[in-house]
C-alpha cells in the first residue's frame, strides 16, 4: 500500500505493515471460526480441514490477491519457494487456526 515509500519510512511504516498483516490474519481466522460454527464437521476433524484450509489460502493468496496486487512481481516461482509458502500456510496458518477454533468450540458452555 506504500509503495516505495514503505522502505524509507521507518518505524511508521513497520508499525503499519505489522498492522496490516494481523488484519489480514484476523480475517482468515474469522472467516474460519464463522464457517466451523456453521459446518460442525470442520471441529471434528480440525487436522485435515486445517490442512486444506492452508491449502486454501496460499491458493487464493498466491494465485488471486497477490497477483493482481503486484502483477509485475509474481511468475513462475521456484519449486523450493513454493514448498516452502505451501509448508508454512498448512502447517504454520492452518493448522493453529483449526486446532485452536476446534479446542474453543468444543468446550461445554460454562
């Protein structure tokens, strides 16, 4: 969103890219918790919807946001660097973000 003036601004800017990345965060994780709470089956087998959530959204991310974000930037990517966004979106995003939304729905209403 800033451009060039992302690498000249200093902590504003850090502040503000941090800002953003948990904003985007937090509407993977709400969109996930929303859609567990109407699909009871993805708090009963949180390993695999994790897996393929993550899947998801490097997919969408990869494929869709970035891309028409920054058409210019985005080609053919090398194989490890593939790997490498697909490990972290299953294992690093998805999966916290079912395991954790299937511990929290699971409880018994106090």
């Amino acid at each position: 969103l800033l451009g060039k003036a992302a690498a000249d601004g200093g902590l504003a800017a850090a502040a503000f890219g941090l800002a953003l990345h948990y904003s985007i965060m937090l509407v993977m994780v709400g969109v996930f918790v929303l859609s567990a709470t109407r699909l009871p089956t993805l708090t009963r087998r949180p390993v695999l919807w994790g897996l393929l959530y993550g899947l998801g959204l490097y997919l969408v991310m990869n494929w869709i946001v970035l891309p028409l974000r920054w058409p210019e930037t985005f080609g053919a990517a090398r194989p490890i660097s593939v790997a490498n966004q697909v490990f972290a979106n299953l294992i690093l995003v998805g999966l916290p973000i079912s395991l954790i939304t299937a511990r929290r729905l699971r409880r018994p209403a106090a």
